[in-house]
C-alpha cells in the first residue's frame, strides 16, 4: 500500500548541544524501516519530474521502487549506474533545489526524502555487499582528467566504464577535491568519500596525485609525450576572494578555504595535530553559503564560545541549503544579516581584536535580481572578535590558463566552454564544474563530468 503521510520520516540526528562540540556525522540516517516507509510516499510518477531535474539523470522512482520493494541492491545498481558518488551525494546535494523540488508529493505536503533514500542505499550496499566493482575491457584509448573532485571523479568513472584508459591528476596529496579539503567531517565522512574513490579505482583508474599541471606537466605534455588523446579539466575553484578592506591582513585572518583546509585535509581538529589552527573565542563568518555554514560550524566544534555569520543580506536571502542553517542555528551559531565588515582591527601584536560593521538595508534588485544591500548611514559599531574567516567566493587557480596556450577564459578567470558537453578553445580539451563556473554545487560539477564525457567519447570514436 502506498505511504499517503504528508511529510517525509525525520532524520535521526545527533542532539544539537552534544554535535556541536564533535566531529562526528550529525544526520545518522534512515534504518531499514524508515527507508522502506518512506520509498512507499513515491507515487512512480511516469514522466519522472525529478529525475528531469538531476544533473546526473538517476532513475530516482526506479531506485525508490526498489526501496519499497525491499530490493536494496537493485536500487544501487540504479543508483550506480548513473552516479559515481551516490554516497556522497545523498549527504551533500542540494535536493530541494533540483531532484524534491520538483517532488509532485511536495505540492500539497514535502517531497519525498530523495537524498536521504540515496544515501540509505549508498551505506546499505557498503556495509552489506561484498561485489568489487570490475574493470572494464579496454578500448586502446587514455584520456586524462586533471582534478580529482566530483566534476574529474565523475568524468573519470563514466570513462572508465566505456573502457578508457583514465588517468587523474590531483594536485594534492589525496584525491576527493572539494570532498575531502572542503566539507567537514560531520557533513560527509572521509571514509565514505574514500570507498567511493576505491570503486573506481577498482575499475582501472588511476590517481597520481601531488601532480601540479602547469608546473609538473603541462596540457600539452599530455597530449604530445604522455599520448592521452583527449584532456578534461575539472580543476575547480580554489582560489579564495577577499574584500579589500583595512585589516585583512592581520593573524587571525583566514579565508574559509584556508581554515577548512587545515581542519578537513590536514586534520587540526585532532588532539596532537600536526597542522596548527588558532584556538578562538570568538569568530566571525563573512558570508552565507555553505561554505561559510560549514565554517562556523567548524569553529564552534574547535571550542569557540562565540560564533556569528556575518551576511550584508538578510535571512531569506541566505544561499546556504535551508538544512545547513537549521542545523547552524541549532548548534548556537548568531547570526548577524544586514551586516557587512568595513574594517579588520587589531591590537599591537598584530592580532585580530575587532570588525567594524555597518548596518545594510535592502534596496532594488541587481542584475542577479536580488535586492542590492544598502549602508545605513550612522550605523557603523564594533563587533568584538579574534578570528575573521572569509567565505565570500573563489575563482580559478590562474596556473592552467597560464600555461595552456590557446585556452579561453573569461575575465573571473573561469574557462570558456561552447556548450553543455564542456568543450573549450582547445581541440580535444574539455572543462566542467569550478574550473568554468566558479564556485557551485557537488551535483553540479558531477552533471558537468558526465557531460564532458559523454562528449569525450563520441569526439575519440569519431577520429577513429
């Protein structure tokens, strides 16, 4: 029998006083029952609204049938056979934004817990299946992909499938990207990102990583001495922005994907790291997307007693996933909107001691559409604070374009691509995620490597 309930099965999750002081995941996920129950809320819907809306095109009522049936290992194989990170993307995707926002059971009630049925069957099948993925047969081709996030993994795994010879290219020392320097650990646990990494290298993958291109190789090496004949860069978005303003300069000034990095990759939250990190009281968050949710939240698990996100809009115009600020709220983060920083302070050591603010007021729309924040006039105070994270955005790292002759790119520095398969100015090179759109989404930059190829293959064939 159908599931008619109006809402979605809660999640079970850590209590908000206990999670804000650990590492440890916040969700913890659906059990069997809960699953089984909430795959019956799906309707089967035959046009698929929401799989019109996934940028990787899961058959999403075919997995959940398979829920409801019980079938968990045919609902991953659906899963997988569109998605090389359903794991991970039952964690971090936006699904209200795309698949569930599109839910026909969201019209009169909530959409149907999409993400969190992913998710369930990601972790049933790797704690219950002992299948290795298999290594396709060769087709004689090598392809490179420079960057091991969503956009590279996902591009490597759909290639490895087709019977490409894949190779990636990681700049860092551990492949993941974004995944594992980016998202803390009570988003998306390392481990789960690792096995997902082992499925496809499983299939014949190959990661090289502590691998500059631009500096140890470059494009053209790939294609003249190492004899790959297609190149697809999903390199992302790692180059932090800062505002400009006095101060910005001081020590305990860190952009968001410094002090991410440092505690995600490098492992500062652990008693005897190795990695140092400013132990603060208090901390300001410039910014309201994800990024700078999981920051805050970051400093508050590092023992801060204060911890505010500071946004010039106001609260409906947050950009972070609604979950991420319910959760940030929880958890005892302040929340300071219509405020924008004009200036760092600092005491005689050079140490940050304040931020002056002003107050903002929204005005008429910009060309993004939402409304343009406005200064008050007379508004300006002082917010007492040690530390200042910077969440407002990143480019590009400059060093791919500067040394690819002939590649195209625009003036925010993100590569130029002709059309949704990703190719660029280049024959035979390919771009997705960051690298072209700057700063976005996990789901995103995964449509963008199954695009590119798709795309990949069909350009390789038709040299043939």
């Amino acid at each position: 029998m159908p599931n008619m309930c109006m809402t979605k099965c809660p999640m079970p999750s850590q209590d908000p006083k206990v999670r804000a002081r650990n590492f440890d995941e916040v969700a913890l996920g659906y059990t069997y029952e809960m699953a089984v129950e909430e795959a019956k809320r799906c309707l089967g819907c035959p046009k698929k609204p929401c799989s019109a809306a996934c940028p990787v095109q899961i058959d999403i009522p075919a997995f959940i049938k398979c829920v409801a049936e019980e079938d968990m290992e045919g609902a991953y194989k659906v899963l997988s056979a569109s998605s090389a990170l359903p794991a991970v993307c039952g964690r971090v995707c936006p699904q209200e934004n795309q698949c569930e926002g599109k839910c026909v059971r969201g019209i009169k009630g909530e959409p149907v817990a999409i993400g969190r049925l992913e998710r369930f069957v990601a972790d049933w099948h790797r704690e219950h299946s002992a299948e290795q993925p298999v290594k396709p047969e060769s087709n004689g081709h090598k392809v490179a992909v420079i960057g091991a996030g969503p956009s590279g993994l996902t591009a490597a795994g759909d290639l490895a499938r087709l019977g490409y010879e894949v190779t990636v290219y990681e700049a860092l020392h551990t492949a993941g990207g974004v995944l594992v320097y980016g998202i803390p650990e009570f988003r998306l646990p390392k481990a789960i990102v690792q096995k997902e990494i082992d499925n496809l290298t499983a299939m014949g993958v190959k990661i090289e990583t502590n691998m500059v291109i631009g500096k140890v190789l470059t494009i053209d090496e790939l294609f003249d001495e190492m004899g790959f004949e297609a190149v697809f860069i999903g390199s992302g978005a790692g180059l932090p922005r800062f505002m400009n303003i006095p101060g910005e300069s001081l020590k305990g000034v860190y952009s968001a994907n410094e002090y991410l990095t440092r505690i995600n990759l490098m492992k500062a939250y652990r008693e005897g790291s190795a990695t140092p990190i400013k132990k603060s009281k208090k901390v300001a968050v410039v910014g309201g997307g994800n990024v700078a949710m999981d920051a805050a939240r970051s400093a508050m698990r590092l023992g801060a007693e204060e911890v505010y996100i500071v946004y010039r809009r106001g609260m409906e115009e947050l950009p972070a996933r609604k979950e991420e600020v319910e959760h940030a709220i929880e958890e005892g983060i302040i929340f300071r909107t219509l405020t924008n920083p004009v200036e760092v302070l600092g005491d005689e050591k050079g140490n940050v001691c304040g931020m002056k603010c002003v107050e903002m007021e929204l005005g008429e729309p910009d060309a993004s559409g939402r409304r343009r924040p406005i200064v008050k006039e007379g508004s300006e105070f002082v917010l007492e604070v040690d530390t200042m994270i910077m969440s407002i955005g990143t480019s590009p790292n400059p060093l791919i374009r500067s040394t690819t002759p002939g590649l195209e790119t625009n003036r925010h520095g993100c590569i130029v691509v002709k059309d949704e398969a990703g190719l660029t100015s280049r024959e035979g090179v390919y771009a997705g995620g960051d690298a072209v759109t700057g700063a976005a989404t996990v789901i995103l930059a995964m449509g963008a490597g199954k695009n590119a190829a798709k795309a990949i293959d069909e350009y390789i064939k038709a040299k043939k």
